[in-house]
C-alpha cells in the first residue's frame, strides 16, 4: 500500500491492496521454521507448521486474501470472542459481576490468579474467564454449542463451519487443567451449571474449524461499530463493539498483551491453533494464520504479518 502521509484507509485501488497483502505474506513468510506447533492438545500437534494464510476483510465488504488463507483450522481462543459477544447481548454488564476487565499478565491457564481472587478470573479472554462466560451461555440457552456454531456460520457466511471431532475429544481426554479451573471456579459460587456441561460447550466452541477467510468476515462487526454486513443486522450496540476491541487491546494476547500492544497497536485476539484476529476499527478485520507458537501461545508468523501490516498502515 502506497504510504502518503495522512492516508490510512484502504481506499486504494484494490490491486493495490492484493499487491499490499501478499508483499506482507511473502515478508512473513521468512519467520516459517520458528515457534513450535501446540502439543498439549494432541491432534493439533500434527498440523503442518509451514501454513501460512492471511485474509482482510474491509468494511465496506471485499476480502483479500494470501497464502493458506481458505485453511480451515482450530480457532480455539479466537473462540473467546464469540462466546463474549453473545454472553453480553444476552446479560449485559451483568456479566462483569462474574468476570474481570484486566489484563492478568499470567498465563492463560493460570490457577495461581484464579485461587487468590477467589474464582473471579481476571478477563473473559483468559481460559477461567471464557469458562465463566460459557458458563453464563449454558444458562441461557438450551443447546448452546448450536447458538454459537450458528453465529459463527452466519456472521461469516459459511454454513458449512464444523466443529472438529477430533481436536474436541482431545481436548476432553486433556481436560485436567481447564477441569481444575472450573471446579476451583464453581468452589467459589462462580459456575452455575454442571462442571462437564460447561466444559464440554467451552471446548466444543474452541474445536470450530474456520479459516480465515471466516473468521475475518465473521468478526468485521468489530471493525464495524457493531454492523454485520453478512446478517445485515447491528449485531452488537457500536459502543459495546468499541468495549470489546478494548478488552480485546488489554487482554486478547494473554501475557503478551503490553508486548503485542507496543508492537501492534491493535486489538487482537489469538489461539494456540496459530490464528491471530486482529481489528482495525473504522476500516477492516484481518486473520492471520500460521501453527507454530511463542512460548505465550501466539503464532509466531501470524504476529509478525500483523505487526508488518501496522507498521504499514
Ligand atoms: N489459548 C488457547 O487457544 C487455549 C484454548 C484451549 N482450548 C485450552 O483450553 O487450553
């Protein structure tokens, strides 16, 4: 993209912005080989690290796309946002009763945190906190897995999202940790429902298999001030949309939060399946994927595309 001063939108011609995007892809490419593929859920441990796809969906509708970028793969935390967004429309600030608004600068599956704040977790990005939040999501519907599969598939326009069987039931055999939090949880009066109902919802949204063309269009409403221009409906209120972005700013890279911040400088919201989504609001949605992990469970690749694309905008 050409860099005049002043101009930031991406109202460039649109080979410019193909152009734009691929010379990011190619630039990030040269990261391929570092990081480590995530192994404590077992079948993701056999995707192939050398994927690498990243597509932008602007406002006003068109999506570019580079690389792997029609991929399916496990969108895991990115999930978070989901099971956020519907949380808040169905309860409202009601929900902060439950969950924290700052970032916990410990690992996202932390019990340390969890135990000394007396099972109110931090953030709804970090796991405790999407487990409260699926939790409040079990309250309110009655199958709430088919709530979220149904979001994801219209906000992004692809009603062929599956929830992959696989990655679930490895999840569910190595549970323990995000078991232990969510007894640790429910001990303190903070999950209301049967600990495997919540946990099975909360692995079952981590387990959707998207791409990310998907989940650049699905998650635009961020960019949008809450409009989806797939539903054509203002899917969330703008100021609740702005709210999110900023949780998403403090919290969505767990303990790499202030660095991607600094770096960056957007809200984002990653997965140890190696997808990162980030926001540019007023202008478009951009997912970058690539499997192989930092140490803090972000895609090595992926921030680097992003931290590539801010430095050009
Ligand atoms: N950071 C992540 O993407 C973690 C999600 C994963 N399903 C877990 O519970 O550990």
């Amino acid at each position: 993209m050409s860099s005049r001063p002043g101009t930031s939108s991406l109202t460039d011609g649109t080979e410019d912005i193909q152009a734009w995007l691929e010379d990011i892809h190619q630039q990030a490419r040269t990261r391929l080989g570092q990081g480590h593929v995530a192994s404590y859920i077992p079948a993701l441990s056999t995707q192939d690290a050398n994927r690498f796809g990243i597509a932008i969906c602007t406002n006003d509708g068109r999506v570019y796309t580079a690389g792997d970028a029609r991929e399916p793969f496990s969108v895991q935390s990115i999930s978070k946002v989901f099971l956020l967004t519907l949380s808040l429309r169905a309860f409202g600030n009601a929900l902060w009763e439950r969950v924290g608004l700052n970032p916990s600068g410990m690992p996202f599956n932390s019990l340390a945190q969890l135990e000394a704040e007396r099972g109110k977790p931090r953030n709804p990005f970090i796991n405790a906190g999407a487990i409260v939040v699926a939790d409040s999501l079990v309250s309110a519907f009655a199958t709430p897995v088919q709530v979220i599969q149904d979001a994801a598939r219209r906000l992004s326009g692809n009603a062929s999202i599956l929830i992959d069987r696989d990655v679930l039931a490895s999840e569910w055999k190595h549970r323990s940790r995000n078991a232990a939090m969510a007894y640790l949880t429910k001990a303190f009066g903070n999950i209301n429902n049967e600990v495997d109902d919540v946990l099975y919802a909360y692995f079952a949204c981590c387990s959707l298999s998207m791409n990310c063309v998907d989940l650049a269009v699905a998650l635009n409403y961020l960019a949008a001030e809450g409009y989806s221009r797939k539903t054509d409906e203002q899917f969330v209120e703008a100021e609740l949309a702005r709210r999110i972005n900023s949780l998403l700013f403090t919290s969505g890279m767990y303990d790499a939060a202030g660095e991607f911040a600094y770096r960056v400088g957007l809200p984002a919201k990653s997965g140890v399946g190696g997808g990162i989504v980030a926001i540019v609001p007023g202008q478009f949605s951009v997912c970058a994927w690539s499997p192989a992990l930092d140490d803090n469970g972000n895609s090595v690749v992926a921030q680097y595309a992003l931290e590539l694309m801010s430095d050009r905008l």
